[in-house]
C-alpha cells in the first residue's frame, strides 16, 4: 500500500511540476512574458486545484478514499496527456486547470489511507517513506528537459501521462479501504464538515502555526524551485537539457537521500519527544535558507550549482514530518481536511503568488536589468525561509496541548505509549 501510495505521489509531483522546466521552450513557441508564462504554469494549476481541494477533501473524509484516489489519478492523468496535444495558449491553459482539478483529490486521501495502516508513533516514519514520490516526482519532472530538446516540450506531456492511468486501475484492483480510525483512541463522532474543521484549528495553536510554516515553506522552497531551470538558462547561460539534468540529479538523488535520512531519523525517534519533529523541520530550513540565499544571489554558475545541491535536497525534509504533524493535530474524521487545507494554502503561496508574483516583478525590472530580471526577482524570496522555520518552533511550543487535544495520549512516557499501541 505505501509503495503504491508513493509511486502515485511521484506521478502527482511529476505531472504537476513538469511544466516548470518547460517554460523556456513553451514561452518561445507561445510568444509570452513571464507574467503570462506565470499565469499559465502556476495560477491555471491552482485556479481549481485550490477550490476543488476542499470539498474532494471533506469527500474523502466520509467516502471511499481508494475510489476518490482513483478517479482523480485517471483525471489528472489524462488530462496531462492531452496538454501534449495543445497549440494555443488557451488550450494549454484549460488542459492545466483540468490537471489541477484532478489532483485536488491525490494527497488528501492518501495521507488518510496511511494513517489508519500505521499508529500515530510511526506516521513520522511511514510519511517520511511516502514523501519520496515528491523527490522521484520532481526528478522526473525537471528530466523533461531532456525530452524537450530531442522531441519537443510536448512529447514530455505525452510520455508523463501514460504512467497514472495504469496506476488508477491497480489502485482498485488492489488497494483495500481501511477502516477510518482504527488505530486511534478517540471515538469517531459524527461526520464533520469544513466548518467543523476549521473551528477546530482556530483553538489548536500547534495546528494554525504548523499551516502556516507549511504555506511559507512552499512559497520560499518550491517557489524558487519553480524557477530555477529558467534561472540557470538566461542568469548562467546554460541549456535547457543541461538545467534540466543538473536540477534531476539534485532532486532524485540529493532529495531522495535527504528523505532516506528523514526516514531513518523518524524511525528512531520514535518513541522520543514529539516536538523533535518540528524542531527538526525548523533546523533543515534554517539550513537551507543559507545557500538559496547564495544560489540565487552569485554570479558563478560553479558556487550556484553548489549551492543548489544543498538548498535543494534540503526542502524534501520537510515533508514527511509535516504530513505526519497535521495527521497527529487534528481527529480521525478531519484528517483528508486538514491536508486538503495545506494544500490550499500552499498551493497559494506556491502555485499562484510565487510563479505570478516573481513573473510581474522580473517582467518590470527587465528593461533595466535584460536577462538578470529573473535573478532579481529570485532573491527577496530566497530570505522567506526563515519566517517559515519561525512558525516551525511556534508549532513546537504548542505541540503538547495540540497532541492531547487530537486525543493522543502525548502526557504519557514514550515506553508507556508504545506499550498501550502493542
């Protein structure tokens, strides 16, 4: 179930992000700025992946969270397949709004399913292994470069398609529905709404504060990701292929291995305090706001490659811990809700005001700076990390009140918790 889970995370980041590497190739063949290659690859996605995300998320709290997976993996599959077949910028624009649409419903209930297949000790560790599809995702996604200069940046839609319809079907073949909350203490209630949901958080400070280091930390760590390959072609004069393979590696294997230590760190921690997890997320992002801060600010493409293979990896530690934190905050019946919530607000930060925001700035600095706009653009963004680590250490503070509020015993000793799950 977990490897299945991941391999279709992959896909969603995969499909989600391929357009990011694609904006050179599609901006020359479309004729836009970068206001509109904003608007095109960022704001489409979120239009109706921010508006469908909630209600597919109150869905998958009461409905057949396999059924919903399934359906949304064979939307966004397909209609990813058909952004290979556009020629216009209208056609592409609407073909994205339906991928957006499709992936609303991918991660809301597939962090649900986890949790009711692992106790609340281990979804740090369980999460963490999950998070590798956004790694292996991204690797793919940013391979499309390669693609691109051989066949056209429409081949890279067609060849990513293909892989999520096949998924769907073995998710109904093979993926069994859990029952919901079964590895809880807390008595499941009635079926709760958004509204319930949300009145929840308003009294869970460790819930509020770990939303929002989650939407920073997109806006800051995906939202400069979003434009590196752009970064790399006109700041450092490098190809598409060669932009794209540098940022592949530094996403498959740097990210991957970031996720690999995550997940062994979350396993031993275990049955240790709890707020080792946010303190551990605030730790990797002070980490890596130092070298995104030098990546985007230097003018050697040497020291920025560099400074990449650290920034990079070092976002993907962030999400497994923070997937399991949310799961852990809030009961049973709002758990599809608060991750459909995370990805509104992220998706935001990182889908409309990073991409847009970046795009108006860089398109009226360009008349005084040509090429280096982009740079210019890039670097107050590159300082938002550590607000994001700030809300981490707030969510630390207030994480035992949370913990006790969700239902989950956090008061008692580690060995008695682990006792009363066997």
């Amino acid at each position: 179930m977990l490897i299945l889970l991941t391999l279709i995370y992959a896909v969603n980041i995969a499909d989600r992000y391929v357009i990011s590497t694609l904006i050179e190739p599609i901006k020359a063949d479309l004729h836009l700025s970068d206001t509109s290659i904003g608007f095109l690859t960022g704001v489409a996605l979120a239009i109706f992946y921010v508006t469908a995300g909630l209600p597919l998320g109150v869905l998958a709290d009461r409905a057949s969270r396999r059924n919903l997976l399934a359906a949304s993996l064979a939307v966004w599959s397909v209609m990813t397949t058909i952004c290979g077949f556009t020629q216009t910028f209208w056609q592409l624009l609407l073909a994205r709004v339906g991928v957006g649409v499709g992936e609303a419903g991918g991660t809301p209930p597939s962090n649900a399913l986890i949790s009711d297949y692992f106790p609340w000790r281990r979804r740090p560790l369980a999460l963490s292994i999950f998070s590798l599809g956004a790694s292996l995702g991204s690797m793919i996604g940013t391979s499309a470069g390669y693609v691109s200069d051989a066949w056209g940046w429409r081949s890279a839609f067609l060849l990513l398609g293909t892989p999520g319809i096949v998924l769907a079907a073995i998710v109904i073949l093979t993926l069994k529905e859990p029952q919901r909350g079964r590895l809880d203490s807390t008595v499941l209630g009635s079926r709760t709404s958004l509204l319930d949901t949300l009145r929840y958080a308003r009294g869970a400070p460790a819930l509020v504060h770990c939303l929002a280091g989650a939407t920073v930390f997109t806006l800051w760590g995906w939202g400069l990701m979003w434009w590196a390959p752009s970064y790399l072609v006109r700041s450092h004069g490098m190809t598409l292929g060669a932009a794209g393979g540098a940022l592949s590696l530094m996403n498959g294997i740097g990210g991957t291995a970031v996720l690999l230590g995550t997940t062994v760190l979350m396993g031993r921690l275990a049955g240790r305090d709890a707020r080792v997890v946010p303190w551990f997320v605030m730790t990797t992002i002070i980490a890596g706001t130092f070298p995104s801060i030098v990546a985007f600010s230097t003018t050697s493409t040497h020291l920025t490659l560099v400074m990449l293979w650290l920034f990079i990896p070092l976002t993907y530690a962030a999400f497994g811990p923070t997937f399991a934190l949310l799961q852990n905050l809030v009961p049973p019946g709002m758990r599809a809700q608060s991750i459909a919530l995370l990805l509104f607000f992220s998706n935001i930060a990182n889908l409309v005001i990073a991409p847009q925001l970046v795009g108006i700035v860089s398109d009226h600095f360009a008349a005084r700076y040509g090429t280096e706009s982009l740079r210019v653009a890039l670097i107050p963004l590159a300082f938002v990390g550590f607000w994001a680590a700030w809300h981490y250490w707030r969510c630390a503070r207030h994480l035992r009140a949370g913990l006790q509020l969700a239902g989950i015993p956090s008061a008692e000793p580690p060995e008695s918790a682990q006792a009363a799950e066997v």
